[in-house]
C-alpha cells in the first residue's frame, strides 16, 4: 500500500489514520498530566523563602519537570505515530512549509473573530503567568517549554488521543467538539469567572489546530508544527515587545 499523503490528488483531505487502542503508557501519560498539578497544589511552597523571592523561577521550575515528564512518557507512548507522520510530511515538503504560515495566520484570525463575538478580551492567570516567565527567564529557557515540551504534549492529548483513537469510539465530530472544549477549557481553569471571553481565544486557536489536525488525516507532527509555529511567535513578541504597555 503505498504511504498516505497530506491531500488526495483530487483536493479531498487525507483520510484519517488507523489508530491503535489506547495503551498503558497512554494512560500514564495522561495520569500524570492531571495529576502532576495537583499534586503540586499541595506541596508546601510558601514555606520556602527562596521560591518566595523567586516565583518566576520556581512556577518556571515546576512547569519544566511537568511538561519534561509527561513529554517523555508521551514521546514513548506516540513515537510510532511520530515518525510515520513525519515521513508522511517529509514526502511533501514544500506543501508542508508553505502551509503552516497560512494555518498560522488562520489561527489568528481565527482567535480575534472569536474575541470580537464574545465581546471582548480577558486576560487569563495563564496568560498572566508566561507574561511573568518573559520578565525573569531568559527566552533561551522559556522557548524549550513553550514551543517544544508544550505544543507535543497538548497535541498528544487533545488531538492525539481526543480525537485520533478516541474517534474509534465516538462519532468523530464529537471527539472534534471534546477536544476543543476541553483544550479551552484547561487554559481557563484558574481564571476567575471563567468567561466566555476568556475561553474566546482559546477557542479560535483550538479550532484552527483540531481542523489541521483532521485536514491532514489525523497528522500529529503537523499540528505539532503547527502549534509550535504559533507559540514561538508568541515568544518572539514576549521578549521584544513590551506587553504591559500594550494593556495600558
């Protein structure tokens, strides 16, 4: 049979993966990404003196080991998926990096059409609390956990297995419809309130990554790419524009 592509020669999206069940490392992957918050939750932090003096480089400590583990239990569990998705994107190269500047543009246009119908943007502790990492981590620490140890781990979830696997259980647009509510939902967690204008741009960014995700049959690396794309400009932006004279 021969490798599957990116686009059927006649325009159609690429038909979906065959996906495996869920496995064992799946669902430690995903154990650990639940409960690993938690369970810092409950750590004593405020008694030590030295986190107290530094919270960026704590909060920036602890999301490392998060994302650091469940990064390498996920890699392990998906590390047949990735490198067949790769080899699938590597067959079409030019198509491959010409289109992720037009998803990445579509993610934002997407984000501000969703800010504007809910009237308005808020801004999440989320937000809040990487605007803080951009004043006390350099971005050459930052940038591994937001553009590679983030965008594979909440692609892994939220596409991978959300939408990938689950969809061999559940009617595919509800694992569309599951995927992006949660992936919104997990950003606005902390947020007082949780508003729909909150959960606005999380919404658009999601939907461009669940419609990427299904458009090139299910191609975990793409969206991936894809997310990390995005992140990285929001790193690039951090770091040379001062944000907090733009919420003046």
């Amino acid at each position: 049979m021969p490798p599957a592509t990116l686009r059927r020669r006649n325009g159609d999206p690429a038909p979906g993966h065959r996906f495996g069940r869920y496995t064992s490392a799946d669902l430690l992957a995903v154990l650990l990404y639940v409960l690993l918050p938690v369970a810092v939750a409950f750590l004593p932090l405020e008694r030590s003196a030295w986190l107290q003096a530094h919270p960026e480089i704590g909060s920036y400590l602890l999301n490392l080991g998060i994302y650091g583990i469940v990064f390498i239990v996920a890699s392990i569990a998906a590390r047949a998926y990735i490198a067949r998705d790769v080899r699938i994107l590597a067959t079409r190269p030019w198509f491959t990096a010409g289109i992720l500047p037009l998803m990445l543009v579509a993610m934002i246009v997407a984000s501000a059409i969703a800010v504007a119908l809910a009237g308005g943007l808020e801004v999440t502790q989320n937000q809040e609390s990487i605007q803080a990492l951009a004043k006390g981590i350099p971005w050459w620490l930052t940038a591994p956990l937001l553009v590679i140890l983030g965008p594979f781990v909440e692609e892994y979830v939220f596409r991978h297995l959300m939408i990938g696997k689950l969809s061999r259980y559940l009617n595919r647009w509800v694992c569309y419809a599951l995927s992006l509510g949660f992936f919104a939902s997990l950003h606005t967690l902390s947020t007082a309130g949780f508003t729909i204008q909150a959960l606005a741009p999380y919404l658009g960014l999601g939907a461009v990554l669940v419609f990427a995700y299904a458009w090139t049959g299910n191609n975990l690396a793409f969206s991936v790419s894809l997310h990390a794309l995005k992140n990285l400009l929001s790193v690039v932006l951090m770091y040379a524009v001062d944000l907090s004279a733009l919420q003046s």
